[in-house]
C-alpha cells in the first residue's frame, strides 16, 4: 500500500538507491522516503552498510614446493558517503574481493618456504589488507622490494575493515610428515638425555668402586700390619718364654698353626672349593723356605 502511494521504508544500517527514468538519482538514508512512480521515480535496490565477511581459500605452492591450502577472512562494508559508487561499479562485490585476495596470496606465499608461511601468516594478511585498500603499497616485510600499484576497493565504495589468515593447511600428507620430524626429534632428544644420564650412572658408579677399593686397600693394609705386629710380639715373648729358640723356629711353628686353622675352617666350609697343592704338613716348611729364600733374594738384590 505504502509503495502504491509512493512511499519507501528503509531500516537501519541500510541504504537505498534511488533513480528516476533509469537514471541514479540519490541514496536514500534510513527512515520513511517519498518515491513518486508516477514521476519516474523507483528504487533500484538496497545497500547493507553492515560488515561482512568473506571466506577465501586459496591453493597455492610455497618456495620449498608444498602445495598448502591459505584460509583468508575478510571483513569489508560499505561506505554511506560511497553508496552510489558501491552499487554501480562492481557487478560481484564478493568475487572481485575474491580475486584480489588470490593475486595477494599467490604473489606472496610462493615466495616463502613453508615454515616462514606459517610464521608470517600476519604478515601475509597485512598484504592482501593493503591490496584491497591503497592505491600505492610495499608489501609486508617478506616483499619489502616488490611495490605494486593497485584500484583501491575504496575507489568503488567499499572499507576493508579487517584481514586475517586464518590457518595455512598444507597437505595431509606433508601434515604428517611434520609430525613424524617433530616426533623423531623428540625422540632423539630422549634419546640424549637418557644416554647422558647413564653415562652419569656409570661415572658416580666407578667413582663409588674405586673409593670402596681405596678403602678395601687401607683395610688389608691396616690388616697386614696388624698381622705383622701381632707375630713380631709373638715371637718375643715366645722367645722370652723359651730360652733356646729362634726365630726360624717360632715362625715355622706359627705357619703350621695357621696351616691347620685354614684346613680346619676348609673342612667346615660345606661349599667350599679351594684345594692346595702340594698338600701336607711338610709343604708349610717348604713354603716357609721359600718366602724366606724370596726375603734374602730381594734384601740382596736391594743392597
């Protein structure tokens, strides 16, 4: 009933465009308008001025020849002051934002092998943002050298407002190629630490042998020279106590002695394995020849 009488609604955050005979007329703002038909006068269409995004993907190759998926989020509207030339100069506003985003990121990401890709993803966004809004630009950091002059989508009524490149997603297989180098690298990490902490084992082990034989040596020593002082105050007082002996004879008679404690504790030994050769008492004087002949060869020797 309301365009029968010539009149127009038009809501918040949108504009309409208004001809007469065919021919642009004006924007018409939010509110109640009067489109006289009788006169020409019609509405061609309206005009949101909210902020869309557009999601791009983009296949593309990086320097390192991995073929990678490029997810691109752009946020765009358009401009009121602009209405006029948003509606009339571009036929397909989302494809045209579309193919310039794909020239960007096709220009760019080649340039780059595909771990840089993953670290200057902000950087690649500055550059579509820039594509898509100046007239003159250098391009981000990694196409510093490279100015190219580009229509800035201002000139045909629309703002970008925001740019983001939302994953870098290379192939399935490439993915798990990655994880499978991550992995190994890990692995070879434990690897070390395990290896260095078992040297370390090792190392506090001989430490601890060595000092625990140290200690055994001082202990056999002290042992021996306790033995020795023992035998010496034998003989003394053997010697004292029976006038008449040597001490040829007291030694003889402590090896027999000891000679037959050591076969006494052999014998009692269940599991015992030793055996000596030649057996029998009249081995002990032998043996005690010969550690003395040992004694008198290495004193000789010495002098």
């Amino acid at each position: 009933m309301g365009q029968a009488l010539g009149c127009l609604q038009v809501d918040q955050s949108t504009v309409a465009i208004k001809e007469t005979f065919g021919k642009y007329n004006d924007v018409l703002e939010p509110g109640c308008h009067c489109v006289p038909w009788c006169f020409g006068s019609q509405v061609a269409g309206h005009l949101s001025l909210r902020v869309q995004q557009l999601d791009v993907r983009c296949e593309t190759k990086t320097k390192d020849n991995v073929f990678v998926t490029v997810v691109a989020s752009i946020q765009y509207r358009a401009l009121a002051e602009k209405a006029a030339d948003a509606f009339y100069k571009l036929s397909n506003t989302r494809e045209q934002i579309q193919a310039y985003v794909f020239d960007v990121i096709r220009a760019s990401v080649p340039k780059l092998d595909l771990d840089s890709a993953f670290e200057q993803k902000n950087d690649i966004a500055k550059a579509v943002e820039n594509e898509l809004e100046k007239v003159t630009l250098g391009l981000a950091s990694f196409a510093h050298n490279h100015p190219v002059n580009l229509q800035a989508m201002s000139h045909y009524g629309y703002e970008i407002v925001q740019t983001l490149i939302v994953d870098v997603e290379p192939d399935v297989h490439v993915k798990r190629a990655m994880n499978e180098i991550n992995a190994a690298a890990r692995m070879r990490m434990a690897a070390t630490d395990k290896a260095e902490a078992e040297k370390i084992i090792q190392i506090k082990k001989a430490e601890g042998e060595a000092e625990s034989k140290y200690l055994a040596g001082l202990g056999i020593a002290r042992q021996r020279q306790a033995i020795v002082d023992g035998l010496r105050d034998s003989v003394m007082n053997f010697s004292g106590s029976v006038p008449g002996t040597t001490a040829k004879d007291i030694m003889d008679m402590v090896l027999v002695t000891q000679y037959f404690d050591t076969m006494k504790e052999i014998g009692a030994a269940s599991n015992s394995t030793a055996v000596f050769i030649p057996h029998g008492p009249g081995a002990v004087k032998d043996i005690a020849s010969q550690i003395r002949d040992g004694l008198l060869q290495g004193k000789t020797a010495l002098n």
